[in-house]
C-alpha cells in the first residue's frame, strides 16, 4: 500500500482540543461512571419547533432542491439586514454586505484564504475559539497571539503590540462576548481597535457568536458595527446557533465591509455551493419570529449561571460572574494546572470540563464550565467539584 502522507498544513495542526479528555471520558464510562458533560458547548435544548415546522414544508419545495446561490438567498440576507436594523441599529445592504454561511464557523474558516498570503501575519486575541489560528495557518499565514488577560477584563492590550507589528499585520481576529472567557467588550475597546485598525490598514475580524445570550438587558452585548467608521475595516460573524439552539442546522452570516464580504463570497463560490435553501428558510422565520424563544433561553442560562457561580463560590472556586455566553471561566484550585484539574476531576468524579490552557497559553489555571445541561445536573457537577 502507498504510504499517503498528510499535507503539511493538517502535521502542524495543533492536538484536538478534546482527545485527551475524549479518551479518559471512555475509560471513565467503561468502568459505568455517571458523566456530567460541561466540556462542548452545544445547547443542550431543542430548536424551537415553528423553525422546524418552517423547514418541514420548504423542504417539499422543488425550488429548493437546486443549487442555492453561493451568497445567500436575497430573502435571508434581507432577514439578517432587518435583524441587524432592529437588534443593533446596524445599516447593512443585503445586496452586498450579507452572505450567508453553513454555519459561521465556515466562514470563519474559509475567510482567511480570500485575503491572507502566505507569510502575512495575524493577529489574534487568545485564549480562543481555536478556527482562528488553524484558518490562518491553512492560508500560509503566521498567527501571532495577543493575550487576554484577567487584569486587563480579558481585552487584548492594542498597544502592547508595536507600531512595527501593526504595520505588518493582515488582520486581527477578536470575539466577544468571548469564548472561552464569558468577557464582553465596551464600546470603547471597540472604538480603539476600529482606530488602530485605520491607523495600519489591518482587517478586523469579529467573531459575534454570542451577542443574544446576556443577563443584562440593560446592558446588551454591541455589535462592532453599531461603532462609526466600522464598516470601513470590519467584518463580524454572527450565527443562529446559539441563538436558537440550532448548531445542528448550520447556518450562519458574515457582514459588513463589501470587498472583505464579497472576497469570502468568492471563495465560497469555489468551495462550497451555498446553504440549503429549506434550512436559510427555516432562518428567516427564526430571526423573524425567534426573539421570544432567545429571551426564555437567556432566562434558563441566566438562572443556571446563578446555580453554578453561587456554588462554585461556596466551595471556594474563583470566578468572575459572566454577563453573556453560556460559559463560566473559573479559576483551577491552588496546585492544578488545567490539564491536571480536568483529567482528576473526570477520573474521580465523572464530571467534564474543558482545560483553559486547550485555547491556548494564557488559559492555563483556568477551566471552562459550559451551562449546557440543567440545574440539577449542575448542581450535581459542582457538588462532586467539592468532593475533589
Ligand atoms: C459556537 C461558536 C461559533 C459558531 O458556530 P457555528 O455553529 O459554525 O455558527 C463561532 N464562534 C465561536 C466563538 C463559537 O463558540
């Protein structure tokens, strides 16, 4: 047999985030222990079923058994525009600053290979959700990471890197709320990375993922784009994933700037064939209709947000007390790297966590709780934490 040798690019991957966990979870289960997962983060409850209904009947339509176009039905980039409009008082042009996505994970993926050569740096906010660097990687360029740091509320210090280092740079990756670190962004932050962004002729990327699970109505997460001059350096992903429960469906968008929108669009158009029709249909009458379904999910995770952070203060686990995402960043108990933390808890407790440093560097000593299973079961996990 020939020995195939993978590509470059997939050797240098970093190690999957989840196999080491992966493996002791099997051993754990094999011996019959109760797991707890908190390690993904999938929403545990179900896409609401008028979505499903939607998809149901448009599935029947032969109209959508052809070839979607690879940017997106007008009606659903229309959608996303009037959602931006409601939600965050954001302009956008369905005609040219929406594409839709199967998932915004793909975009983020395939972004990079439209605007980033081999050799270009960028950088990227760090702990984070570990597409941005691979992305990067797979286009040939060199990421280089900006630590989120606890003293600095998780926002990367700009001025940290030098005006050198700015020049070079292709692109900057950022996202917030964030994943891992459950940290939202002011609208000052925003508007000094807007500035420097200017400034050095660097693309920003936002990754919005979580804008729609907050705790705080009075204080919800923004959009890069509701800042002036945004459009100008900015495109955002954003998801119905999270939103609505629907990671399974994938659809997703990216907007803003229309050459960083239509340069993803581009290779979209060479890639992939665009989202099935049926399914960016079922999205039309979630970012319709979807609002009251998204504040009873808040609602949830806000009150499993309550359970877990009152209790993991009560059995002394630091933490600071998320205002949006599904996640709970807490520190790891004195003595525990992430890894050593992570792996005794699920040995001896069946309980599943996600290692900090598994983002990347600046993580370690901490780990990642996900609010994706119910109150009981999450009381359940940290009363077992305790016994640890
Ligand atoms: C879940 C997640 C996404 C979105 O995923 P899709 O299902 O591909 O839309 C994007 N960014 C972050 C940080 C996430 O956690």
């Amino acid at each position: 047999m020939p020995g195939f040798k993978l590509a470059k690019r997939l050797e240098s991957l970093p190690p999957y985030l989840f196999a080491a966990i992966d493996k002791a979870k099997d051993e754990v289960k094999a011996k019959g222990m109760d797991i707890i997962s908190l390690g993904i983060g999938d929403p545990d409850l179900p896409t609401p079923d008028f979505i499903s209904d939607v998809l149901c009947q448009a599935a029947r339509k032969p109209v959508n058994h052809r070839y979607p176009s690879y940017v997106g039905m007008l009606e659903f980039r229309r959608a996303v525009s009037d959602w931006y409009k409601q939600r965050f008082n954001v302009e956008l042009d369905p005609g040219d600053e929406v594409v839709t996505l199967i998932g915004s994970k793909e975009g983020i993926a395939h972004f990079p290979l439209a605007f980033v050569d081999p050799g270009d740096t960028v950088l990227v906010a760090t702990p984070n959700y570990p597409v941005y660097g691979v992305a990067v990687g797979f286009a040939g360029g060199e990421v280089r990471y900006m630590p989120l740091l606890e003293e600095n509320d998780f926002l990367p210090d700009l001025d940290a890197v030098d005006n050198d280092a700015w020049r070079r740079a292709k692109a900057l990756f950022i996202n917030y709320p964030n994943n891992p670190t459950a940290a939202t962004a002011p609208r000052s932050f925003y508007q000094r990375v807007i500035e420097k962004a200017k400034e050095f002729e660097v693309i920003v990327v936002h990754d919005a993922a979580y804008t729609e699970i907050y705790f705080d109505e009075a204080d919800k997460p923004l959009s890069i784009l509701e800042l002036p001059g945004a459009k100008d350096v900015c495109i955002e992903f954003h998801s119905l994933s999270k939103t609505y429960n629907m990671t399974g469906w994938r659809i997703g968008m990216a907007v803003g700037n229309p050459v960083l929108v239509k340069g993803l669009g581009k290779v979209k158009e060479n890639i992939d064939s665009g989202a099935f029709q049926a399914v960016q249909e079922a999205g039309i009458a979630a970012l319709k209709r979807g609002e009251p379904y998204a504040r009873k999910f808040r609602d949830i995770y806000r009150e499993r947000r309550d359970v877990v952070v009152t209790a993991l203060k009560n059995i002394g686990v630091s933490c600071r007390i998320p205002d949006a995402s599904f996640y709970v960043w807490a520190r790891t108990p004195d003595g525990f790297s992430s890894q050593e933390f992570v792996t005794r808890l699920l040995r001896q407790t069946g309980v599943v966590v996600t290692p900090g440093n598994g983002f990347g560097a600046p993580g370690e000593g901490y780990f990642r709780i996900s609010l994706t299973v119910n109150n009981e079961r999450l009381m359940e996990a940290v009363s077992r934490i305790s016994k640890l």
